[in-house]
C-alpha cells in the first residue's frame, strides 16, 4: 500500500468519525483516488433546497501533489465536468501544502462557492438563473449513477425535496383557481345587484 492509499483511508475514517456540514463525500468502491462529494441543505438563496454533486480526483502521489475538482450538477456557479482553478487545486501545484486534507479542500471549495469571485472553470449566471438550477438539481442527481450508488440518504433528501415541489406548484395552483373563482363570484354578485335595482327603478317608474 503506498502512501496515497494509506493517507486517503485514513481520512476516510476522520471524516467517517466527524462528519461536514453541508457535504457528504466518499470514494468510488474500486477507485480510492476518485472521491465524489455532495453539497446539500444550504439554507442562503439563490442555492437553497439544490443538492449539488461533484467530484475530486487525487494525484497517486497525493499528499505531495494537489487533487483536481469538478462540478457534475449545473449549478450556474461552475461549469460542469470542468477542472476548477483553486489555491489548493491542481492549478497551483506551487502554493500547495501537504498538510492540507480533504476537510479542509471541501470546505474551502464550499466557501468558495458561496462566492462570486471569477476563476477559470466558474461561470456567470443571474440570481434567477441558479434559482432555477437548484429547483432542478435533485432530478437531475437521481439520473447519475455514481450520485444514486453513493449517496443513498441524499437520493432519500432529493426526493422529498421534489415531493415538497410538486405539493408547493400543486397549492399554488389550487390558491390561484380559489383567487380566479372568488373573484368571479364577486363579478357575477355585482352584475345580480345592478340588474335588480334596474328592475325596482322600472317598477318606480311604470307605477308613478
């Protein structure tokens, strides 16, 4: 076993015994190097309710050399299956410290995401735009075999977020359907009103 194997086992279990907030990782079954990750239950807009899955592909000589990252669920911030320029990423090879871990690439990698700082690999996209990213992402996730085989609670999360959706569009509807027929109510109560004070005024009339 060779000191990458031995490094990413043992992280491995630290993130088993701590786990992160807001990220779920783990590597594939036949390929420790390759980790794949998921960023969930954000609660800042415009990501909120988005389940985003991406993955690390560590170097065999890693911890001497920097993992690359990329992002698999569009999500407006990154472009998908692109490598992503980071102090602690593959595109830095110089300015990076062994002594870094998965830990601490994740977070920074989830901090960096909150943010709007231009990078090679990041993209520019409106508000509305990630909104709408983050409404389709669980769906999106659930066609990825990689997201459905290693992240079961996360398919669990993703499909009663869609659930929660397709209730909150299905009371919406029901809400608008009420507003139009109450409101037609009203419309159709004010039109027997005028027509019957035009009858009293006709009886007035006729019987002066």
């Amino acid at each position: 076993m060779n000191v990458a194997t031995t490094r990413l086992k043992k992280e491995l279990q630290l993130i088993k015994k701590n786990p992160m907030e807001h990220i779920e990782c783990c590597p594939l079954e036949n390929n420790i190097f390759e980790w794949h990750f998921v960023i969930h239950s954000l609660p800042y807009d415009p990501y909120k309710g988005g389940i985003y899955h991406g993955k690390i592909v560590f170097p065999p000589d890693y911890p001497y050399k920097p993992p690359g990252v990329e992002m698999i669920t569009p999500n407006g911030r990154f472009k998908t299956n692109t490598p992503i320029c980071m102090s602690n990423t593959n595109f830095h090879k110089e300015s990076w410290n062994p002594l870094w871990n998965l830990d601490s690439i994740l977070k920074g990698f989830l901090s960096f995401f909150l943010e709007n700082d231009s990078t090679y690999g990041s993209m520019s996209t409106t508000p509305e735009e990630k909104k709408k990213l983050a409404l389709m992402s669980c769906e999106v996730n659930l066609k990825n075999h990689n997201f459905v085989k290693l992240f079961p609670d996360m398919v669990d999360l993703a499909k009663k977020t869609i659930k929660e959706q397709e209730e909150k569009i299905v009371h919406v509807k029901a809400s608008e359907t009420s507003v139009e027929s109450n409101s037609g109510k009203s419309v159709w109560d004010m039109t027997s009103i005028l027509v019957l004070i035009i009858v009293l005024l006709i009886v007035l009339y006729v019987s002066m």
